[in-house]
C-alpha cells in the first residue's frame, strides 16, 4: 500500500508537459551553479578589478526590489482567498522575484569578490542569498502544484521557510553596513538575557595596560567595522591583539620598534584622495593625537602589557565616589513641590525605597536655577543620589 502511495505521489510530482519540464531542467542547473559558485569564484580576501567592485556597489540598492517582492507573495497569496484575480498576480510577482533575487545575488558576489571582503557575516550573508534565491526556485516549480490542490501543504511551508531565510540573510547584510549588534545595542537587559546576548568579547592582555584602554579603543572604533570577525578586508582583522601582529593578505600591519614603516601607520597618514588611505568608504580619518598615540606604541614595541608609553599621556581615570546612603525626604515634599513649580526642574526618586534617593531632572530649565536656590533648601541637597541631569538647548 505504501509503494502504491509513493507511486502516485511521484506520478504527480512528475511534470507532464514538456514546458514544465523544461523549467524544472533550468532550476536545477541555476541551483547546482549557485550551490558551486563560492568553490568556483573563491571569496579569497583580495581586491580584484576595480569593475567589479563598480557593478557590485549596486547591490545595497538593488537588494530591496527582491525583498519587496518576496515579502508581497505571501500578502497576495493571502489576498487571493477573497480576491482571485491577486492569487494570479501571486504568481508573477514570485517569476519577479526569483528574477531579482539571483540579480542581487550576483551583484553582492561581485561586490565582496572585487572589494576582497571575507569573514564570518560575509559568508553567511553569501549563503542565506544562495538559499535564499534556491528557495524560491523550488516556491515557483511547487506554486502550480499546489494552485491545483495536488499537494496542499508543501508550497506554503517553502514560503514560510524561504520568509525565514530572508529575515536571516537580511540580518547579516546588516551587520555588515551597522554592526552585529545595531538591532541588539538598545535592547532591554532582560530580553538581552533570554537571547543569550549578553556575551562581551574576549579580555585583551592586560586590561590596564596602554594598548588595552588607548590603541584597542581607537581601532575598534574606526576600524573593526572593515578589518574584524564579520568582515575581513585584504583577509585583516584588528579586534584583537594577536590579529593586529598576523597581519592580513599584505603582510604585517604593524612592525615594533619600526613605525615608519609599519603598514598602519603608512595607511592612516596618507591623502585623504589617494585610494589605499585608511579608514576608508568615507570615514573620518584619524585624529592627530591618536595616530600620534599609535606611533609611539609602535616605537616602543608595540606591547600589550606596558602600562605607559614615554611622550603619550593617560588622562587620569575618574572614579566615582561610592553613593552614600541617604535619609528619609519625604518632611522635604512640600519644599520639592515649591522648587519644581518655580524652576521648572523635577526631583525623582530613584526607587520605591527612600535610601536610594533622588534624580534631579532639568529640562530647558532657565538660568534662575542658581546655587542658591540649593543652598537655602538645607537638607535637600544631600537627598539627591547620583544627579542626573538632562538640558535641552
């Protein structure tokens, strides 16, 4: 009974004319030549033509046609339950978007070809493409067969999954342009724990030394966005102290005792206008002080342990003192209400318990908010834990 099944299963799936055929032979060659594009063309942290990179910039522009499409297949498809002239429409905006997806695709792949981009987030980016355009090669040959009721289920669960992929892949391609974390940086510390988020990046030698707290902070800043785990520019990577010393597909970045002649500090001093000036795509360039500060590291060996370099200064690191605990303010209400009627500020509590005390609050408060107002309120003052203040210009 279970091969009479299979056997009539496999009967419907085969496709009786030869139109149909023919399209099914096109799929899967597109889909054997996507699946070996990455070991054909090698992702290999080069730069290649400048023409590649030209035709490939279109890509950030072009990614949102496929995505605009793919996302209204399923509106019409839905649509079309009460509307049967929109399920039609269905189908002609996935032919479109399968169209437009492998378009992009190849404009992306031309892009970090030609640009010699690699990393963790490029190749997944490449790949949840890939999937992506296959999964909408197989929504297109399976769309009939469900249209005619000959198997009900397995078009609309391709859709839901190829939705999933493009909600991944779109993800990526944003980490490459914002950053892993742009989506998570203002997420709530709670939801942060429940999606195991709140990992930090590995410690670097000597968290006090001068390359901890002055060289990591400025190549993070200005550089980590091209040369870190999600993307690998000329195959470098300067997140972390040992990929700073291996250098990238150039050789070393940076030569102790031998700054002048260290490939960082040759990049980030030339022209703004020459085309290996560092960082590049439009960044601001270095500031004098810390390619200055960057030199003498590198002068004086470049460790990542010394504490001090000789001729770079430390500002001092500014503790705060440990909050006091504080009385109870509430025989202070009336003198609160008083000032936040007459200065326009307001006074806070920091939480239900009276010892936390309070947060000053000031918003396009004028200048009669002086001094003195604090020092006739006596005891207020001290109530205040931690003051926050907050001005609108």
């Amino acid at each position: 009974m279970a091969a009479v099944d299979l056997r009539g299963l496999a009967v419907r799936l085969i496709p009786k004319s030869r139109a149909t055929r023919k399209a099914w032979l096109a799929a899967f060659v597109i889909t054997v030549a996507l699946l070996l594009l990455p070991a054909i063309v090698r992702l290999d942290g080069k730069p290649h033509a400048d023409w590649l990179q030209f035709v490939g910039r279109f890509h950030p522009l072009a990614v949102h046609l496929p995505i605009g499409l793919i996302v209204l297949v399923p509106v019409l498809e839905i649509a079309g339950a009460f509307r049967p002239p929109l399920r039609e429409a269905a189908g002609f905006v996935l032919a479109l978007a399968v169209v437009a997806c492998i378009g992009t695709l190849i404009l992306g792949y031309l892009l970090a070809y030609g640009s010699g981009d690699t990393g963790t987030t490029i190749t997944r980016h490449m790949w949840g493409g890939i999937a992506l355009a296959i999964g909408l090669l197989l929504c297109l040959l399976a769309r009939p067969s469900w249209y005619a009721a000959v198997l009900p289920r397995f078009y609309p669960a391709l859709l839901a999954c190829v939705m999933l992929t493009l909600l991944w892949t779109a993800h990526q391609g944003g980490s490459l342009t914002h950053g892993s974390n742009y989506l998570t940086q203002y997420m709530p510390a709670p939801l942060k724990r429940w999606a195991l988020l709140g990992a930090v990046n590995a410690a670097v030698p000597n968290a006090d030394s001068f390359y901890a707290k002055r060289i990591h902070p400025i190549l993070d800043s200005n550089c980590v966005g091209c040369h870190g785990v999600s993307k690998m520019e000329s195959g470098l990577r300067l997140d972390s102290y040992e990929m700073l010393l291996k250098g990238g597909k150039d050789g070393p970045v940076i030569l102790p005792h031998r700054a002048n002649n260290s490939l960082l500090i040759e990049r980030v001093t030339l022209p703004e206008n020459n085309q290996h000036f560092m960082p590049a795509e439009g960044r601001p360039p270095l500031k004098p002080d810390q390619i200055a500060s960057i030199r003498a590291w590198i002068e004086q060996g470049a460790s990542p342990d010394a504490n001090t370099v000789a001729g770079v200064s430390m500002p001092a690191e500014i503790k705060e003192p440990p909050i006091q605990p504080v009385g109870d303010y509430s025989k202070f209400m009336d003198e609160i209400r008083q000032m936040e009627n007459s200065q326009g500020a307001k006074l806070l509590p920091v939480s239900s318990k009276p010892s936390d005390g309070l947060i000053l609050n000031t918003v396009d408060v004028a200048a009669s908010l002086a001094t003195r107002s604090w020092r006739n309120s006596k005891g207020l003052l001290p109530m205040l834990s931690r003051p926050t203040l907050r001005v609108r210009q």
